[in-house]
C-alpha cells in the first residue's frame, strides 16, 4: 500500500481487533494494543487464553467472531497461521486485514483483496503511525 492509502487506513479505522494480544509487558502485541488505545481505537484483544479479562482497560474476546462488528484486525501470528485469521476476518465482514512486522502470507493477501478487503502485511501500525507523523489522537 501506498502512504497514502495507509494514512488513510489508520485515520478511517475506528474499531481494531488484535489478535494475539498478550498481557505481557515485554511483547509487542502489549505495546501495539496499547499505544492503539492510547490513539483514540476502539480495540479488542483477541486471545482465548485471556477471554473475560481486561487488557488496557478493555474486555478481551475469546475469538474473533466475539470481537466483531471489525474495521481492522490486526494479527499478531506467526505467518502460517495467519490465512486462517484472513479468512475468518473476510467471513465476518471486515474492512481490513494487518499482518504484522515479520508475518507474511502472500496467498491470503489475495484472498483478502479478491474480497474487497485492504490489506497490509510485514508492518507494524504504531511504526506507520510515527513515520506518516499522524496526530496524536484520531479526530
């Protein structure tokens, strides 16, 4: 994706489930969903093993489908599980799909654009976010 359309991206998105959220300070899915948080998102941490729990002051779902209606589902999985996640996102409806810095599933990408999905793979948000020089909370 362009600058442009990820700028537009994150600035659009309003609800972002995050899946493999952790609860673990030293991981990055604890400091993406934080620091989406902290941006203004109205975020979901997936992640079965913490279901019922807060995380950054939000309930964590069991799965995605508990996390839906889904702008964005961000994927914090290793690359070969993450056509499953895709494929669950575009079956619930939602508008984007984000593979996380060092998660790449080429085949999935295409399922998700052939569905009207944009998606983004190998990049992290809160890295876009600082480099595109985004507000500090969205509007």
């Amino acid at each position: 994706m362009t600058d442009d359309e990820i700028r537009d991206l994150l600035l659009a998105t309003r609800r972002i489930a995050v899946v493999g959220a952790s609860d673990r300070p030293d991981r990055p899915s604890f400091g993406v969903a934080r620091f989406l948080v902290e941006r203004g998102y109205d975020v979901t941490p997936v992640n079965p093993a913490l279901a019922g729990r807060a995380l950054h002051g939000r309930p964590v779902a069991a799965d995605l489908a508990a996390a839906a209606p889904l702008d964005l589902v961000d994927v914090f999985r290793r690359s070969e599980l993450a056509g499953a996640v895709v494929d669950e996102a575009i079956r619930l409806g939602a508008r984007a799909v984000w593979l996380q810095l060092g998660v790449v599933d080429e085949a999935a990408g295409a399922r998700a654009r052939a569905a009207g999905l944009r998606f983004v793979q190998d990049r992290c948000p809160v890295i876009e976010w600082r480099r595109l020089g985004l507000p500090a909370r969205l509007a």
